[in-house]
C-alpha cells in the first residue's frame, strides 16, 4: 500500500471480521437505567447520565433504542461502515441527536473533541479485538470516564471457556485452510460440518470434555452473523476476572459488581461448602475469581466504576421503580423449586406477593411495593425479589411516567422504523419502550399486532402497558 494511502476498514480492523454484518439484538446492560438499580444494589451511587458512549456499537439498534427512550446524549463508534451507517438510519428515524462514527477503537481514542462520559458501554467486543486496540480501549476509558462514571464490558470467562479454545481453533483452522475466496459463511458452514464429522468419530477430546457436545449443538446452528463475529475473528481472548481487572485498573477502575441480577439464582447453585468459602475472602478480586471457578462461568457482563462513592443499600434503592415485562406472572419452575426447596432467596410468598401486585401492569417503587404489602415484606426483601425478578426477566427497571411521556414521540418514530425492518423470517427483535428507557423484545406476531394496533385488540395487554400507554 502506498505511504499517503488510506487504510481500508479492513485494514484498520486489525483481523476483525468487517465482510459480514453483526446482528440485530438488543442488549438491556447497557441501559443507563438498568446499570443505576444494579449499581444501588451493590451499595454504589450511580452516575446520573447525561453523556453516554458505546464503543463498538454494531448495528446500533442497543444505542438507537437508548438515545430514543431514554435522556443521555449518545455518542460511539464502529470501524464496520455498514453498521454505522444502519445506525444512524435508525436515529434519525427517531429524530434523536447522536453522534456516531464510523473509526477504529485506535483513531476514536485519538479523539480530542468528545466530552467526559457518565457511562461507557462495549458489549462484545473486549475478547473480540487485538491487544492493540483494547489497549486504546482501557486509554479512552481512562481518559474519558468521569469520576464516579460506570463503564459496560462484557467478555468470554475464564475458565467456563477453556474448552471451547480447541474447538474454535480447529473451525478457524479448517476455514483458513479451505478458503477457495467463496465468501465467509460457505466457509463457516464447511468448518461446522467438517467439525460434526470429526466429533461423530468421539474423539478422545470429545470424551474427556464433558459439555463440549452440548456446546457444539448449540454453535454449529447458531446465526452465521454471530458465528462470523464470535468465532472467525484474527483474535479470540477469553480472560479471568482478574486480567480484566489488572486491565481496568491501569484506567482507574474498580469493580462495581455483575451487570445483571442472576445473583440471587445463581447462589441457589452454590453449595453450603462453597458459600462458607467464598464467605472467608476479603479480597474482591479473588472472590470472583472462585465465584467464577465456583459456576464455571464462561461469560461476563460486569459494571466498574472511578473513584466510587459508597451508600447506604437502602439509599435511592426505595425510588427505584419496575414494571412486569412478561407476558406470563411466574417464576419458572426450575428457579422456584430450588427456592422452596433449599429456602435460601425471598420467601415464595414474598414473591407471588409481588408478582400478584404487579399484574396489573402498573410501574411501582420498591417503596410502593413495601407499603402494599404491609408488614409483610421490608424493603430490603423487596429489593431481592425485584433482583430474582428482574434476573428472570420477568420485570424490568422504569422510569418515571414524566420521562417515559418525554420520550414518546422519539420512540414511537423509532419504532414505526424498527417494525419496517422486522425481516422475514426474523424471531424475537427488540422495539423501544418509553417506561423501560430502552428495549422490549417482542415476538412476529406482537410486531404484527403493533403495526394495526387496535385499542381492544387481545394480546396487546403487555404492549400497551410498555409501549403505548
Ligand atoms: C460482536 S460485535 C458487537 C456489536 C454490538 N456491541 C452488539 O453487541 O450488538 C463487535 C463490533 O465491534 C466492531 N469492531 C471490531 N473491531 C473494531 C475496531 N478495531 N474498532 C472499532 N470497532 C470495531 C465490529 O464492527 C462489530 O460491530
């Protein structure tokens, strides 16, 4: 290539798949909203975001629905100018102001004419990318996350991973060997196939792996979009807790706890033995580590602050305000076997209490539901079962009525456009609701029943109380 030649976005990616578009999903961690109610849960002050960021935002539809429904201007880029492209489709469809860029991770660190950031967000990408660039990202997050901000990153775990690392070497080796320049997802689809054909023979590494097989069930009929990007990239870098953290500390970060609210299920798994364990670590890194070891967990999503500042739990968490995203009011069974069973979590009827509350819909504080159930519940059991709630996706995080009508406007146009491009064949796809501050998935036929929305149309309960009402 000549000196003065620009790099193609090829180039630039370093090894990152840019021939295939990602995916259209939704990712509800990167929601200012629900970051605030898992921060307060873990006895941190939030941010109040006013200025956000999405490193690597894909197609951008996660960064549309917020900048939409919710009051953060949002800012970010993507080295795929395809993606940015369909990105900003989407936010001026919705007539919101983002400013979107389509650079590598490198150049938009180089940047000097962005703001400070209440809220960084990178979801797939940190294991995804060459040392270089998460380099650039651990020195943008330094430089431009505020102190007390909260940054996103999600990763492939050590040591629930380990055993895939064979695996995805050997389709990438296969893919690599057989490239006949037939395009990617012929040579993903070969590497799949040559890989079933190698594992149907039971290999000794087959054998002595237990979950392999069920892992290659689900890989080997997953999208081509998410396998090309998952699996087919120059680099693949699953990590312990405690690598990203020696990482996140170079930019002054700490953790703030997961960005999620499996907690309160995922300690039913843990057994007493293990729990008094976990129990005698002071130091947090190392505790997650063995949590890690514990759950052999092989994925990530964590929130990490600068320079935290400390709460009373109770603090702000009595404001905090859910709704019922789900279509049905229950607690699956496998979730509320073990609950019964070992008595460890909220009391069942503390849960089917407020599950019964919520039914009609209605977005209530913790506060509220502490007071409608009288003595029965404090607001610190309220606060787990939201946590075992939400963790199920049975509710989601809301805000205020006055910022959900705010947002209305923006989302229903973003809306008419994201139902536009509901694809043929497309499954569950996410649509901005202006209560949650940001994505509700619905289903073909709720996107259908929403295009000739009736008033008394049955079925439209759930929509309605989320995305009309
Ligand atoms: C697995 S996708 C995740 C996209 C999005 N965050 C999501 O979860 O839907 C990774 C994204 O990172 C982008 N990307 C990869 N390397 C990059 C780089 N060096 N600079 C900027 N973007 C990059 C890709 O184009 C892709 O959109």
């Amino acid at each position: 290539m000549p000196a003065d030649a620009v790099p193609s976005a090829k180039d630039r990616a370093e090894g990152y798949v840019t021939e295939i578009g990602y995916t259209f999903d939704y990712h509800p961690r990167t929601n200012p909203l629900y970051m605030r109610l898992a921060l307060r849960r873990a006895g941190l002050e939030p941010p109040s975001v006013a200025q956000a960021c999405e490193l690597g935002f894909g197609q951008g539809v996660s960064l549309a629905i917020h900048a939409a429904a919710g009051s953060a201007r949002w800012v970010g880029n993507d080295i795929n100018p395809d993606h940015v492209r369909h990105a900003r489709g989407l936010v001026e469809a919705a007539g919101v102001a983002a400013d979107l860029h389509a650079e590598s991770f490198v150049d938009f660190a180089a940047r000097t004419d962005l703001p400070s950031f209440d809220f960084i967000v990178l979801h797939g990408i940190w294991s995804w990318v060459s040392d270089g660039n998460r380099a650039a990202i651990v020195d943008f997050v330094g430089q431009r996350l505020r102190p007390g901000g909260v940054l996103h990153v999600s990763y492939n775990a050590l040591p629930g991973k380990a055993a895939m690392e064979p695996l995805r070497h050997l389709v990438v080796q296969h893919a690599r060997q057989a490239d006949k320049g037939e395009g990617i997802v012929p040579r993903i689809d070969r590497a799949i196939d040559f890989a079933a054909r190698l594992l149907a023979t039971n290999p000794a590494y087959l054998q002595d792996t237990p979950g392999l097989a069920r892992s290659f069930d689900t890989l080997k009929d997953a999208d081509r979009r998410y396998l090309a990007h998952e699996y087919f990239n120059r680099d693949w870098r699953p990590m312990h807790f405690a690598e990203v953290a020696a990482h996140l500390a170079a930019a002054g970060l700490v953790f703030a706890g997961p960005a999620g609210y499996s907690g309160a299920v995922e300690s039913l798994l843990i057994e007493p033995a293990q729990q008094a364990m976990l129990d005698g670590i002071d130091d947090p890194v190392l505790r997650e580590t063995v949590r890690d070891f514990l759950l052999n967990r092989g994925f990530r999503y964590d929130y990490w602050i600068k320079a935290p500042v400390e709460r009373d739990a109770g603090d702000g968490l009595r404001d905090e305000r859910i709704v019922l995203v789900a279509d049905k009011p229950a607690l699956p069974f496998e979730v509320r076997a073990p609950l019964l069973l070992r008595g460890k979590g909220p009391p069942d009827a503390t849960v089917s209490a407020v599950l019964d509350l919520l039914s009609d819909r209605r977005a209530r504080s913790l506060a509220e539901i502490a007071a409608s159930l009288g003595g029965q519940a404090s607001l610190a059991d309220i606060a787990d079962v939201a946590e075992l709630l939400l963790g199920q996706d049975l509710v989601g995080a809301a805000q205020s009525d006055r910022e959900a009508e705010a947002a209305r406007g923006a989302t229903d146009r973003l809306n008419a456009r994201l139902l536009d491009g509901f694809e043929p064949g497309a499954g569950r796809r996410a649509l901005a609701s202006p209560l949650l501050g940001g994505g509700l998935t619905v289903s073909r036929d709720e996107a259908g029943l929403l295009r000739g929305a009736q008033p008394g149309d049955p079925g439209m309960t759930r929509l309605r109380s989320l995305m009309i009402a």
